[in-house]
C-alpha cells in the first residue's frame, strides 16, 4: 500500500478514538475545568476536516490513486504523533477523576469513624491533582495539533482532490457480479413466482410491445435468486426467442450495457470497441427486429429518466410483441422510472417456515436435520429477527457454524447488529487472505501478534483482553469483548490464525508478515535475529525460554545488550505494550528494573517475576497509571500478598494473577479499581469472595464465587449491578440473607450471562422459602446447583417452572422439597442429580406414558436428553418412574431404603445401573 495511504488510515484511526474522548460529556467537563474549553472546541473543528479528507484518501486507494507530494507522510504521521501526545494528556486527566470518584465512594461507604479514615488513608495515596507543566504542555499539544491539521488539510486541498472525489464516486466497489445460474445446490421456491410467471407469459401472449417489471426489495432479500427462478422456469422460455442476462449495478452505463445485449445476440460481436451509442443502437434494433425477448437487469440503481429512455429506445421500436424487461431494484424510484404505470412487484421477506429450513441449510446443511434440539430452539429465535431476509441467513449462518455452543449461539441472538440494512455486498464480507486487503482495524489486530515468537500458542481470549486493554476495538453496539472476538474469528476465517487444539497458531511464514508489517510498532527479543529497534516502537516483547533454562539459570551478555540497545534508542517513555516471559538471571534483571524505571505510558504489563525480584517489580507497578492490563507471574514455595497501591491503579481493565503461587487474599482495597473487567485468578474461585464492595466492580465479568457476611461489603445487595458476570456464579453463606427483599436486590434474573448458578445455605432459617423466590435465575441458565436448602420446592422450580434450558439440575440436602420440577419441559437436560433428598417420596419422569402401561406417541421434539440419573441418600423415596428417558446411559441409586418400585428402564440396552444399598427394592427390578 501507498506509505501516505498507509499513514493516513493509522491517522483516521486514532482520530476517530480522540474525536469519540473529545465529544465525550465528562471528558468535555474535565478540560472545561482546566480551563481548555475554547481550544479543545476550536481542535474538534479541525480535527473533523482533518478526517474527513484523510478518509477520502483512504478511499482513494481503494481505486488506485496516488498522491504526488509524497512529504505528506511525515505530516499525516505527525498529526498521529500529536493526537497520542493529547489522549495521553486525557487519560492522565480521567485517571486523577476517577481518583475522585473511588474518593468520595468510600466516605459514602464508610459508616463508621475507623472505616473512615481508612478510606481517607488509602484514597490519600493517589498522585492527587495533575501538575500544572502537564496542562500547559497540554494546551501546547492542542495547539500543535491544530496547526499541523491545518497544514495537512489545505496540502491536500492542493493535490486537487476534487478528482479524487470524482473517481471515488464514479466507480463501482461492488463486486458482486451475478449470472443467470445460481451457485446453490438448491433453490427454495419464493410464492411469489408463479404470479411473476403468470403476468410474463399473459404479456408474451399480449399485443403490448413492451412490459418493463420491477422486482423490489431490500439488499439481500432475494430479488436476483427470485428473478433467476423464473429466468429458468421451462413454461417462460417457451415463449421466448432470446433471453438475456445483465447485471447492472451502480455503474449504468448505456454503451456497455448494449455492448453486453449485442455480446448475447451476436456470435462474435464486432462491437466490442464501439463508443457510440447510436451505432450499436441500429444494431440492437436489427436483430431483435423479429424475435422476442425476455432481459432480466438484475441490480438497478441509475435514477436518471433520461439515461433509462437511452437504453430502452431499440428495444421499443422491434416489430415483436410480448417482449419482457424483468428489473431488481432495491429503490422505489427506480422501479417507477422503469415501469412507469405498469405493475410492480415487491418482494417481502420469505415465508417463516421456508425460511426457517432454508436457514438450517445454510446452518446444518440439511433443511431436515433433526439434532442439536438446544441450537434449533435459539436458531428459530434468530431467525425470526431475520425477517426472511436470505442473505442474513447465510451471513449470521457462517457465524453460527464457527461455534456450535449455546452460550455463543445466545450472543448472536441479542445483537443488534443484525437489524437489516441496505448492504450492496453480503453483510460478512467476503474473505481474503492477502494481509494488504484486509480492513485497517484487523491489519492493526493482526500486527500485534508480531510481538508473540514464532510457534506461540496465542489463547484467544486473552489475546482478545490486550487488544480491548490497547483500544483497538472499538464498538458501540455490542460489547468490546463480542467484537474482539467476531474479528479474531474473520482472521482464523482469512487464514491468519490456525486452530491447535484449545490454542491457535500463526504460521510461520504469516508471521513473517506479521513481522514485516509491524517493523516500526512491535519489537520482539529473544535469542533468534539481531534486534532492529526503531524509535517508532510501541510494543516490546521479552521472551527468554530459548536463552535462560531453568535447570542452569546462567549469565547472557548477549541477550542483555540487546535490552541495552532499546534504552539507547530512547523508545520507554512511548512504549504502550511490554512484556518480559520466561525466567532470568539477577543480571538481566538488573537492567530490566532499570528499564521499568523510564517507562510512563505503559497500558500493557507482563511480568515474570523471580525471587531475587519479586519486591521492586511489584513496587514499580504502582506509578504506571495508565495500565489497562497487568499480568503478574511468580512461582514459589513461600507466600507473596500483591500489594495495597495495585488498587490505585484506576484504568486498569485486566488484572491476571492466574500463576501467581501461594495467594490466599487479594489486596484489601480491590474494588477501587472501577473499570476492571476481568479479574483472573488461580484455583477454584474463592478469591474472588474476598473482595468487599465487590458491588463497585460493574464491569467485572468473573465472580466465581460470593460469600454473603453480615459484614459491611458483603451484602448479597453487592451483586445488584454485576450483570456482566459470566460463566459460574456460587454463592455461599445464604443463611446470612434474611427476607425476600433482600435476595431479590440481587437481581439474580438479571444476571443473562450467566451459565452456571449455584445456591449454598449452611444452615437452616425459617426464611429460606422466601429468600429462594427472590433468587430467581434467568430462564436461559444451563446448570442449576442448590446445596442445604430446607424448604418447600420453590414457584420458579415448580407450578411456575421457568428455567427449560436447564441442561444439568443438581439438588443436594435439600430436606424439605417434596416436588420435583415438570421434566416434560425439560427436554434439554442431560443430568440429574438428586442427593439427600429426605422429604422426597416419588420421582417421575414418565409424561409419555399412558394408563395402559404402553409408551404414548410423542413426537421427536419432545424427546428428553437425559442421560444420566443419580439418586442417593434418599430416604422417603419409595418410587421411580423413568419411561421417558429413552436416553438413559447411567444409573445410580444408593442408601435409598424405602424404595420399593423401579420401572421404565430402557429395553435397549447400553446403560450403566449403579444401585446399592437399596433393601426394599426387589432384586429383579433392572430385569423387569
């Protein structure tokens, strides 16, 4: 690509990012109070144009332009350089705001003198108000880049752009080209045919000399598959002598469309570098003078009466009747310049249940494939939001068969992104390998990956967290996460990423051209080439694995000169991204927290600490406070608590301590850290209980675990706001909740990512009844675990039963639940669990099964998927009925001495009966 080309689509980019912070309400309020209100407003104007002619440019490359001044590009790049030099400014300014907030959040909190002032002691560790050399270096960088945008627009104003704009709008990007055979291997018929085949062959049976008929309907809805239907249809090509197939599109241009019908009626057309219209007008009108003829123009857009007559005038002076012009269009006004007032006809979307078995083919393959009932029941959800639209159905189909998971099947279901829209081209674009096509913002995901070595295992989710930590994605309609992961998967579609089990890979030669495209922004050091440090650099990577072992950790000169030769060039205090993996000897880590000392825009940290370290790593962390990621490693025998300051680190968004060894508690103010979206940590989950106030993390999407304390911060209340968790919620102690009103501030139900949910009392209170109605689950939960519970079977898992998607149910010493939940809408569930069940006197799962003791008629749908059934300790349990679990693969029965009926087992064979101590129950039950 063009260099100037290339700048300007970085440049459009992080303008875009600092016009969205600038136009932002608080950040407009923040420099209103460092008096930058007139500046920044006059900055956004130019910043504005700026954009929008560097957007043109990168328009312009897409139809082969060039530029002339080619010193454009060191001042496109510095209009770059300034507006990260000014969002850095921003960020400082929201970081001491946000100081601010957790500030005055924990005076609100404090209800006592002592939690007082240790709220007061903590929040007195923030940097406090920014210094007054940064605002004026602020107002500076404003200023700067005020003039340089200035400088950029009226250059470019120079290099005629006017003609750029014309080419950019004169010429086509659709490269959707049809024809007239369809590249499915089935049609699914459209209703409306056989009436667009009716009124074609009445007016081929007609003394009219022309019928023009439009075909309209929104982009993708099936115009060009209906009008091939009937294009192909064997009573419509009786009544023709010449059929025709054209594709229009935004280009219509008169001369090459009769070039294209005179190509069709002519065997070697001699007309192929005829330019004039009248000349292959007489033509055209020579030989269709005696024959009839059916044109399909598929794609029309011109709206000029004037051009449309142009191309009409031979086709309306031939001596044959009954002739045909079939027309899809996507505007109205198009249709009623071509037909004038002759019918029109506008196509809907396709019929539901046609369209639900078109969808499962594009799905599944198979209009008639009767599995994954869980899927079908979200598939027929998404596509009721489709409005029959076929072309959404094979878009939002390519996603679905990426990822056959619920949980990822629910996500497409709830975005708004797939509301239609007027698309010229398929909503997923269509899939290239070459690096040099693909969008800007995948280029730049893509790129990042050249600070990983050759044969890493990149894990796609915590790729996807650096990504959001660097701002590089960037959606308003859907969350960041969702995005990031949506374009990971179109790069593993394009062939960048290649699956490796649970891993993904990149090739070694597209990492070449990761390396390539990413010479002057990522810098990896390991002990493969020399190193070619450029000041432009942004991200640094360490990885020591090839030079240190941890069998013989010995001294490297080498390997330190090469971090020796990134202090030189003098890139640490630009540096967004560094990371140090692996282990090390005491003299490279010397150098190292020297290296840390010069850094202060670091947003990425990663950091493998050693034992001869581990304490001035972890002092050094606290000053970088534009952190949004922070991933801390050490492996020791010995305890290493991370320190208190790690919580006045406000921006940060990721806080991996996963192989962090020997952690038993979290630092004591972890809820300080308000934008913190992924708190990973090592073991089952019960750090995550240890953070009070846990309610002030609102974007957090981990909480494993929750301990109710009757302690301040550990109210069940602290849940109220974290709809974002996802995955497994346990919450434990819930003898501490003491009325309805109380669990219902937990807004459990509210909580829709969730996918696993487990309820925990450790004893009984007279309230547990009214607490369980409160704790209600959203009715899309997979697996449901309620552990001591002593009440009556609550409304949501009985006469209001509301969780069908259950796919696991384990109930376990709950002593007072007499009834169970209806099985016959829980199709979906694969396993039972029923444990301590002391109240429990009957288990039924028989609802396809009549008086007469045969098997009732059922259809498929309503088939159970259980296949596993484990009964123990229940001691009032006298009978099971198992007729409808034709599924049934395991079955465990123990310590369950009144019972004394078992039937429904299946005839077939194949299951797996575990039944013990079991004294009432006949011996030859499982033979029955």
């Amino acid at each position: 690509m063009d260099p100037i080309f290339l700048a300007s689509a970085v440049t459009t980019w992080v303008l875009n990012k600092l016009l969205d912070s600038l136009k932002d309400a608080t950040i407009k309020a923040l420099l209103g109070t460092e008096g930058l209100t007139t500046e920044v407003k006059d900055l956004v104007h130019a910043l504005d144009r700026a954009n929008l002619i560097l957007g043109s440019l990168s328009a312009g490359a897409a139809v082969g332009i060039k530029l002339g001044n080619q010193q454009l590009e060191p001042q496109i790049t510095e209009v770059r350089h300034q507006a990260v030099k000014l969002a850095k400014h921003i960020d400082k300014l929201q970081y001491y705001d946000l100081g601010e907030k957790v500030k005055k959040m924990n005076l609100k909190d404090s209800n006592q003198l002592t939690s007082k002032m240790k709220s007061l002691a903590l929040t007195g560790q923030s940097k406090g108000k920014i210094k007054k050399s940064d605002l004026q270096d602020m107002g500076h960088t404003v200023n700067s880049l005020h003039k340089i945008c200035d400088i950029v627009h009226n250059a470019l104003l120079l290099e005629k752009l006017d003609k750029l704009y014309g080419a950019t709008h004169n010429t086509s990007t659709d490269t959707r080209e049809t024809v007239e055979n369809s590249t499915q291997t089935k049609e699914f018929e459209r209703e409306e045919k056989a009436g667009i085949v009716n009124i074609i062959i009445a007016s081929a049976s007609s003394d009219h000399d022309l019928l023009v008929l439009p075909i309209i309907g929104d982009g993708g809805v099936g115009k060009t598959t209906l009008a091939r239907l009937v294009y192909h249809d064997p009573q419509v090509k009786a009544k023709f002598d010449i059929m025709i197939w054209i594709y229009v599109s935004a280009n219509f241009d008169e001369i090459k469309l009769s070039q294209g019908i005179l190509e069709h009626i002519v065997s070697e057309s001699e007309y192929t570098n005829t330019k004039n219209l009248n000349v292959l007008q007489r033509a055209i009108k020579k030989r269709l003078q005696s024959q009839r003829f059916l044109f399909v123009l598929d794609d029309m857009w011109e709206e000029s009466q004037g051009r449309w007559d142009n191309l009409l005038a031979p086709l309306r002076c031939t001596n044959s009747k009954g002739n045909v012009i079939l027309v899809t269009t996507r505007k109205l006004f198009v249709a009623n310049i071509t037909s004038k007032m002759e019918n029109h006809i506008q196509l809907p979307g396709m019929n539901g249940a046609i369209f639900w078995r078109f969808f499962k083919t594009c799905i599944f393959g198979d209009e008639k494939y009767k599995g994954q009932g869980k899927l079908q029941k979200i598939g027929k959800k998404i596509a009721a939001k489709l409005n029959g639209n076929p072309l959404a159905a094979k878009s939002v189909a390519t996603l679905l068969r990426r990822n056959l998971k619920e949980v990822y099947w629910n996500n497409i279901l709830n975005r708004d992104e797939w509301k239609l829209q007027n698309a010229v081209d398929d909503i997923i674009p269509a899939l290239k390998l070459s690096y040099n096509h693909l969008p800007y913002h995948l280029q730049q995901l893509f790129s990042f990956c050249a600070l990983f070595p050759k044969g890493f295992k990149f894990d796609k989710e915590q790729l996807i967290r650096m990504w959001i930590s660097l701002g590089f994605v960037i959606d308003k309609r859907k969350e960041l996460e969702d995005a990031g992961s949506d374009s990971f998967d179109d790069l593993v579609d394009r062939g960048f990423f290649q699956r490796d089990e649970q891993y993904f890979i990149v090739h070694d030669l597209m990492h070449d051209v990761a390396q390539e495209v990413a010479l002057h922004e990522c810098l990896t050091v390991d002990g493969s080439d020399p190193l070619n440090v450029f000041k432009s650099i942004r991200h640094v990577g360490i990885w020591t694995e090839s030079v240190y072992k941890e069998e013989i950790i010995g001294r490297h000169k080498m390997f330190e000169q090469k971090l020796d030769a990134i202090v030189h060039k003098d890139i640490l205090k630009t540096l967004e991204s560094l990371m140090l993996v692996g282990v090390y000897d005491e003299n490279f880590s010397e150098k190292f927290v020297g290296t840390l000392e010069k850094l202060s825009y670091v947003q990425i940290l990663r950091l493998s600490a050693m034992p001869f370290n581990v304490d001035v790593l972890l002092s050094s962390v606290e000053k970088f406070i534009h952190l949004r990621y922070l991933e801390l490693r050490y492996s020791s025998d010995k305890q290493k608590p991370l320190p208190d300051a790690i919580c006045n680190l406000y921006h940060l968004m990721v806080l991996d301590i996963t192989h962090w060894s020997g952690l038993n508690d979290l630092p004591k103010y972890t809820s300080n850290l308000l934008n913190l979206r992924h708190l990973l940590i090592p073991g089952s989950g019960s750090l995550h209980s240890k953070i009070a106030r846990v309610g002030q993390l609102k974007f957090l999407q981990e909480l494993k675990e929750f301990q109710v304390q009757q302690g301040s911060g550990f109210e069940i209340s602290q849940l109220e706001d974290l709809n974002e968790i996802k995955g497994s919620l346990s919450i434990l102690g819930l003898e501490n909740v003491k009325n309805n009103e109380q669990a219902r501030s937990a807004r459990i139900e509210d909580k829709t990512h969730l996918r696993t949910l487990s309820l925990s009392w450790g004893e009984y209170r007279d309230v547990q009844k009214e607490v369980m109605e409160g704790l209600k689950p959203h009715v899309d939960l997979a697996h449901l675990h309620v552990v001591n519970y002593a009440s009556a079977t609550p409304t949501w898992l009985g006469n209001f039963f509301s969780l069908s998607n259950l796919e696991s149910l384990q109930l376990e010493d709950c002593t007072g639940m007499e009834t169970l939940p209806p099985f016959e809408e829980l199709q979906f569930l694969k396993k039972l669990s029923l444990i301590g069940m002391s109240s429990l006197k009957d288990v039924s799962i028989d609802f396809n099964y009549d008086d007469a003791n045969t098997v009732a008629q059922s259809y498929e749908e309503d088939e159970l998927e259980l296949s596993e059934v484990q009964i123990i300790r229940c001691s009032a349990l006298t009978t099971i009925r198992l007729h409808s679990c034709t599924a049934l693969t395991n079955l465990t029965i123990k310590h369950c001495g009144a019972l004394s009926f078992l039937e429904g087992l299946p005839s077939s064979g194949g299951v797996e009966y575990n039944i013990k101590e079991c004294p009432q129950l006949p011996a030859d039950a499982i033979s029955n």
